[in-house]
C-alpha cells in the first residue's frame, strides 16, 4: 500500500499539469454513472488520478503496438492497485466475441469502478453503448446521445453495433435515432 502511495505521489509531482481531481482532460472522457467511464488513451499520469479517484480496473480495448499506447501500462496500472484487463480489439474487425468478453469481466463484478479505454474512445463508446444498452437496459437514445458525443459510427462499427444487439434480441431502432447514412445497411 505504501508503495501504491509513493508511486501516484510521485506521478503527479513529476507531471503537476495533471488535475488530481479531474480527468476531463482524457481524451474523450465520458462518465455514464457512478462506477462506469470511457476515454481515449489516459497518460500514465491520467490512470495515477484515476486510481486517486477510486477506479479499481481498467479495461484497455486496443493493441499494446499502437503509437499512442503506454509502453507496460499493465504494470502501470497493477503498481497503481487497480485491475487490468486487456481485450484487443481489431478496430477494421470488432466481434461478437470481443463484446461477449468484454459483458463477462464487467458482469464478474458489477460493483467494481471502471475506467474502459481505447485510442480515442471510438470502440470503447460503442462498447459502452453496447453494454449499457443490452445489459444494464439503459434506453438506446440516452446511450446513443453519449455515443453520438463521441463519434458516428462507421458502417464496420454500425454493423457490429446491430450484430451485438441482434444477439440480445434488441434493434438499433428507436424514435429519434439517427443513425444517419447506417440505418439502411443491411
């Protein structure tokens, strides 16, 4: 524990740009309740205020070879005493599986502070949506107002958006959904 305390000690006064009491500054940093957000890619400094802040796991849904990755953010975020769970998602080829896996880790524990990333918080807006959406039975327009706060889906991300909730037997149709130039895609 004190190691715990000297590291994010050390983390944020090497880096005193980081607000210790605001990760607004994640790139695209959405908060949908109390124990559950999605961002881009927080900085090491990022995941040592969201530890302060409580979240307890991390859920990072790219490839470690990205660019922007953190070089061992594993050991990053294990020396911050949160969980790490590592789902790559091919960006050009989301599953149904990577979502199946994905509603697993969040159903282990439900109760457990999330910090769901990616890049830019393109797959893990929409992995958000998703789960909101078809586990936890928030209405598809608020969910979709979050995501909409995000990006539009592409046509890859909107087909896997309907295969996933097909799977839940729940269609992407609602009133006042937009789905843009993807609702007709068959």
């Amino acid at each position: 524990m004190v190691q715990k305390l000297v590291f994010i000690l050390l983390v944020l006064v090497a880096c005193p740009f980081a607000s210790a009491n605001d990760l607004s500054e994640v790139s695209n940093y959405r908060q949908y309740s109390e124990l559950f957000s999605s961002s881009g890619q927080p900085s090491a400094e990022q995941l040592a205020v969201a530890a302060e802040q409580g979240f307890e796991r991390v859920i990072y849904l790219a490839f470690t070879d990205n660019e922007t990755a953190i070089e061992d953010e594993d050991r990053v975020v294990k020396q911050l005493g949160m969980d790490y769970v590592h789902i790559p998602v091919d960006f050009d080829d989301p599953t149904l599986a990577d979502f199946k896996m994905f509603a697993a880790i969040m159903g282990q524990d439900n109760s457990v502070k999330t910090l769901l990333h990616c890049q830019v918080n393109f797959r893990a807006s929409t992995f958000s949506f998703l789960y909101r959406v078809a586990v936890q039975g928030v209405p598809i327009l608020e969910a979709k107002d979050d995501l909409d706060g995000v990006w539009a889906p592409n046509e890859i991300w909107f087909r896997f958006i309907r295969s996933v909730l097909a799977d839940y037997e729940l269609s992407p149709a609602c009133k006042d959904c937009d789905w843009g130039s993807n609702e007709f895609i068959d």
